[in-house]
C-alpha cells in the first residue's frame, strides 16, 4: 500500500472512531437525588414547606384534627427549630415575597405574616379554612379554601398591599391551592377537580378532565402546569387545555413542585415520591413512610419535602433531597498519568467499533491494490 493509501485510511479510521465515540460518549454524568430524613423539631405535621434560599426555609402546621398547634418552624441552613406563632389554629400554607415578607394562612380564616423578625396575625375578611396561599408581589396576594369538613365553600381572598377581601368565585367546592404565573394569570384547585383560573379581571371556572379532588397546583410557564391529587391523578395544561397524564401511583399526591419543564417532584401518602423526567412520571425511594403534604426545591439539586398524619395530627416528617452523582457505564476514569494525555478518552465500545471499521478499511485497500497491480 502507498503512503498516500495508508493515510487515507487511517484518517478514515480515526475519523470514524471519533464518530463512535460521540455517539456513545456521555456529556455528562446524570444525576438524581438521594431524599433523607432530618431532624424535626416538631411531633406535628407539617403541610407546607417554602423556601427564601437555602439556608432560609419555613414550614407550617399543626394539628388538623383538633385544629390547633399553628406550628410554624424554619431552617437556618444547618437545622431546623421552632418559631414562636401567633396563632394557635393549624397552618395549611406558607409563601413568602422575600425573607422578610412572608405568608401563612389555615383554619378558620386565619392568616398570619413574618416581617423578618417576628409572626404576626393580620385581619381576615373570611372565617372559612384557607388551604393554600401565592403572592405575585408584596402587595398582591392570593388565599383560597372553603369549610374542609363539607369540602365546600370556594372561599377566594385578595391581599392589595394593605389589606386583605373577598372576591367572586365561581364555584361553591372548597379550593385546596392557588399559584400564579403572573398578576392577570393565576389558577386554583380543589374538590371534585374543579379548576378556576383568574385572568386578571375575575375567576372563571375551566373544563378539567377528572372528577378527583386535587390537591395543589404548579405552573412552570403559562403554558406548562401540573395539578396532582386523590387517587394519584396527574393533570397537565398545556397553554389550552388540561389532560390526564399517566400517573405511576394510586396514592393520593398531596404536593407538586416543578424546577423546570423537565424537572418536576411530587409526593404523596405513604411517603411516596415521584419525579417528572420531562417524558414521563418515575417512582423514586423514600427515606419515610408517613404522608407527604409538600415539596420545594430551592435548586435541582436541593429540596424538600414535609408531612406527617392528617388523622392524628403527628408525625412532623421533614426529609431532605441532594444530588448524587450516579457513573455512566460508558464513561472512563484515569487515576494515573497517560501517554495519551490530552487525547480524547473514548469509551471501549467506539474503540472496539472504530477498529473493527478500520481493519475493514484496510482489508478492501489491499484487494483493491493487488486487483491493480493484477491488471
């Protein structure tokens, strides 16, 4: 063979070793979550957690039973410890604006706010149960719920900056959470599926595909929304309307929080968690056993989630996710100094591919000389 012929094939060699490699050859190694239990501070449950950053978390609760409690404990980063409340009513739902702007609403129309250095109660238009709370801005906040021993009432309640009123609903069940994506784009949810969404000027009731009760609402964008609850059921919306998406449990989903449109948690009864790949809904293992009423996410790699028993009133689960690094099968780890250092480390798969391709490069060039030199 020519020197001409022996380079032509080792670049063809080398260059479809290259493309084996990158077609087997991860970017990067994938990562999940590792969910642990921590140290509560409380024997209550606890329905609700949000956090301002990762060293500033709040979760709320109490005692549903007997409605009482108004536990209220935050994280400083390094653990968790109660505050004093000022309510002795349970707490469903806390939101803050800012760490020194936020909201807790529960039984009996309580509502209760932290202005960076204490709980205060501020004055409620509604004695009816508030189950969830969102704000756009300081002075735009949203409450809804209903009386949650008849799981009626479609109670809807507006902070303006100074004060807090009722507003029109349209609809008499009891409404379970409210998010919003913007001040003239918000959505609740509650018993019996109903779903309402707010467009700036007033609520209006929109079609939902299930008859369960859901328990909270999540938005990524205004086109991207998920609603979970009773039985497992799974709702998305997709810019016009919601549809069932397969769910991967029958346990109730109490809680939804999505990091992006590929990254979304959910939890449920029986301290199940499940996670939103962004094709599809997975189980993933659970540090506990005890219901899960809520779940936040201060980065992809750093959540949160806390329950315990809506019966007894105990529990005060709080469990930690972090991310862990899991190998791919493919990828290759040099601990020593190489004589090809600076080449590109490729998988034994493309090299073993590449190789083979090459030799029979190589063995085509050599018949194709010898026919030539017969001719």
């Amino acid at each position: 063979m020519s020197v001409h012929s022996s380079r032509m094939v080792f670049s063809l060699s080398l260059l479809i070793l290259s493309l084996a490699a990158l077609t087997t050859l991860p970017l990067t190694n994938a990562q999940t979550l590792a969910w642990a239990t921590v140290t509560s501070p409380t024997s209550n449950m606890l329905g609700s957690v949000f956090c301002v950053s990762s060293s500033d978390c709040w979760a709320v609760g109490g005692n549903p039973s007997t409605d009482s409690g108004g536990t209220i404990v935050q994280w400083s980063g390094s653990s968790w410890a109660t505050v004093t409340s000022p309510t002795g009513s349970f707490l469903w739902s806390v939101f803050c604006v800012s760490s020194s702007d936020c909201w807790a609403v529960g039984f009996d129309g309580v509502i209760v706010q932290w202005s960076g250095s204490s709980w205060a109660t501020v004055t409620s238009p509604t004695s009816k149960d508030l189950e969830g709370v969102f704000c756009v801005s300081s002075s735009d906040c949203w409450a809804v719920g209903g009386n949650s021993s008849t799981w009626r009432g479609g109670t809807i309640v507006q902070w303006s900056g100074s004060s807090w009123a009722t507003v029109t609903s349209p609809t008499s069940d009891l409404l379970g959470s409210v998010f919003c994506v913007s001040s003239s784009d918000c959505w609740a949810v509650g018993v019996g599926g109903v779903i309402v969404q707010w467009s700036g000027s007033s609520w209006a009731t929109v079609t939902s595909p299930t008859g369960k009760t859901l328990d909270l609402v999540f938005c990524v964008s205004s086109s991207d929304c998920w609603a979970v609850g009773v039985g497992g059921v799974i709702i998305q919306w997709n810019g016009s309307s919601w549809a069932t998406v397969t769910s991967p449990t029958t346990q109730d989903l109490n809680g939804v929080f999505c990091v992006s449109s590929s990254d979304c948690w959910a939890v449920g009864n029986s301290g199940t968690i499940y996670q939103w790949s962004g094709s599809s809904w997975a189980t993933v293992t659970s540090p506990t056993t005890q219901d899960l009423w809520s779940v936040f996410c201060v980065s992809s790699s750093d959540c949160w989630a806390v329950g315990g028993s809506y019966k007894t009133g105990g529990g005060g689960a709080i469990i930690h996710g972090t991310s862990t690094t899991a190998v791919s099968s493919t990828s290759v780890s040099q601990t020593t100094p190489s004589p090809f250092q600076g080449i590109p480390a490729f998988p034994i798969e493309a090299i073993a591919l590449g190789l083979l391709l090459g030799t029979a490069i190589l063995a085509i060039a050599r018949r194709h000389r010898e026919s030539t030199q017969r001719k």
